[in-house]
C-alpha cells in the first residue's frame, strides 16, 4: 500500500493537546454523577458494563446498587444459582438474559482461573465469557487506566460532527486512539462519551451543555448536524426478548411447567395451534436452551421445560 493510500480521509485539530486538555477540564469541572465512576473494581464495573448494554443508565444505578447488595463480590456471584442471578435479570429488565448467564460464568473464571484476581488488559479480559473487545476495553480503562480508546454510538457521532471523520469503523478506531492521551484512558473514554451523551446527542446542546470542542467543530461551524447510520434497537414490547424473559420469570416462580401450561401464562393470547402457539413457545424454549438457561424435557407424554439450575 502506498503512503498516499494509507494516509487517513480526516485530520484531527493541529492543537491537539488543546483540544484534549479543553474536553478533560470540562468533564473534571461537571458531569453526570454514575456510581461506578467513584469506583475502580473490575468487578463492579463489568456489572455495570454488561448492564448498560440495552438499558438506560439512569435505570441501571438501580439494579446496579441491588445486584452488588446481593453479589457484592466475584465469588458471590460465582457461588450463585445461575437460576436466582438470571431471575434477577429479567426482575430488572436488563435486556437478553444470556448476559446474567455469562456475567456468572465470567465470575467463576475470575475465581477458578484467576484466583480472585481480574486480569487487567483489553486482550486478557476478553478471555472471560461474554466479554468482547468494547466491554473489555471498558474495564480496562475504568478499572485499570490501562485502555485503548473506546468507540460507541457516542464517541462516533462526537468524531464526525466535530472533526468530520467519516462513517467507517476503521477510520473511528484510529481518530480515537489518536485523539486520546498516552496513559489517560480512565478520564479520557469517560470525557467523550459523556460529551456524546450530554452534549452532542441526536440533537444537540451545544451552548446549553458549554460543549468544549465548538471552536473546532465542523458541525457547529457549519451547522450541520447529521450523525452516523446508528442500526435502530427493536421495540422491546412485544419482541421475543421480552417473551424470553417472561418465559424464565414464569419458570422461576413455578420452577417448572409443562408446556400446556406454561404458553398462558406468557401470553394472554397463547392458543396451542394459533400464531402464538405451541410451535411460537417452542421455539423461544429452543433459544433458552441454546444459551444455557432452560431444559426441556419429555416426561409422561408431556414437554416440560424448566430452568437449568
């Protein structure tokens, strides 16, 4: 590749260490108060990782204060029923329950493996279950101070709004690990997403929020203000996921229910040949079963589905 095709399609400010320094003295001087920024514990912050994936982050202190109440460290939650901790999940509507179920398995791999202890780099934390590379990068940073530049919905609409880098996941990656400073990866990630969610969002307050980037932004500049393609997250009314979780709340009450029994009271409407029949529940069973939450079993010329324990 040559040097004229490597070379990047934006440029970030030529003052630099201004623009970084204006976004930390903004962030330090005010922002939104979350429990786990007054933290520094891996596991605490995993939870909060793992919890914030499709839930709104006022609801998650919540079920983030409780959940640590009852599992206040890796080894409570390892020692945990899987059955109690998925519950729990779905109690608080915190979206797929497969993530209850591979926070407590990632629990048990930091007590097995680890010895209590978290590892402490992007590349070591995704070998724990259900941690990809932007929750790991996350506990790296908050916890550690030992991230690389994190990059979601927010970060990418800061970037190109204000710097115009376009809408390429690529190009995103590499404005953000060159616009964050050496060594600061904790204050860093936790300025600009805070930027993307309190300043530049959908719509934005620029002036209202004393957004620190306008004197080098090229949206307020240009008054321009569209964001990336963001993929719309599904309605959760009425969605599968929404079934799924009250297919295991069901189960847990009753720990466990032939199928004849179980479809109505998932829904109001369940009839064993209509749309939302036997076939329907069966298949949401299936999915439960695939992620390691449910059994289903034949006993006495019935299908009996209930949790895995």
């Amino acid at each position: 590749m040559s040097d004229a095709e490597s070379e990047p399609d934006y440029a970030l400010p030529d003052d630099l260490p201004a623009v970084r320094e204006a976004l930390v003295s903004w962030y330090e001087a005010d922002h939104r108060e979350f429990p786990w920024r007054e933290t520094d514990d891996a596991y605490e912050i995993l939870v909060s990782e793992v919890m914030s994936q499709q839930t709104q982050l006022g609801r998650v202190v919540e079920a983030w204060e409780a959940f640590l109440d009852r599992w206040p460290t890796p080894e409570a939650l390892a020692d945990a029923d899987r059955a109690d901790v998925v519950g729990f999940w779905t109690d608080h509507s915190l979206g797929y329950n497969n993530r209850a179920k591979y926070l407590h398995e990632a629990a048990q791999q930091v007590v097995t493996e680890y010895d209590g202890d978290f590892p402490t780099t992007p590349d070591e934390l995704q070998e724990l279950m259900g941690v990809g590379p932007y929750t790991a990068n996350a506990v790296a940073s908050f916890a550690f101070n030992d991230g690389d530049a994190v990059v979601d919905t927010n970060v990418k609409r800061v970037l190109y709004r204000a710097f115009d880098v376009p809408d390429d996941d690529a190009a995103f990656e590499a404005a953000a690990r060159e616009a964050m400073p050496d060594g600061e990866s904790r204050v860093w990630n936790n300025a600009i997403m805070e930027l993307g969610g309190v300043a530049c969002e959908q719509t934005p307050k620029c002036d209202a929020a004393g957004c620190p980037w306008r004197e080098w932004c090229t949206a307020y500049e240009t008054g321009d203000f569209t964001a990336p393609d963001v993929p719309t997250q599904p309605s959760f009314e009425g969605s599968r996921r929404q079934f799924r979780g009250r297919v295991v709340s069901t189960l847990k009450e009753y720990d466990e229910l032939p199928l004849s029994k179980l479809g109505p009271r998932i829904r109001v409407d369940y009839a064993p040949d209509g749309e939302h029949g036997r076939e329907w529940l069966e298949g949401l069973l299936s999915d439960l079963a695939d992620d390691g939450l449910v059994d289903v079993t034949d006993r006495d010329g019935e299908t009996v589905a209930r949790l895995r324990r």
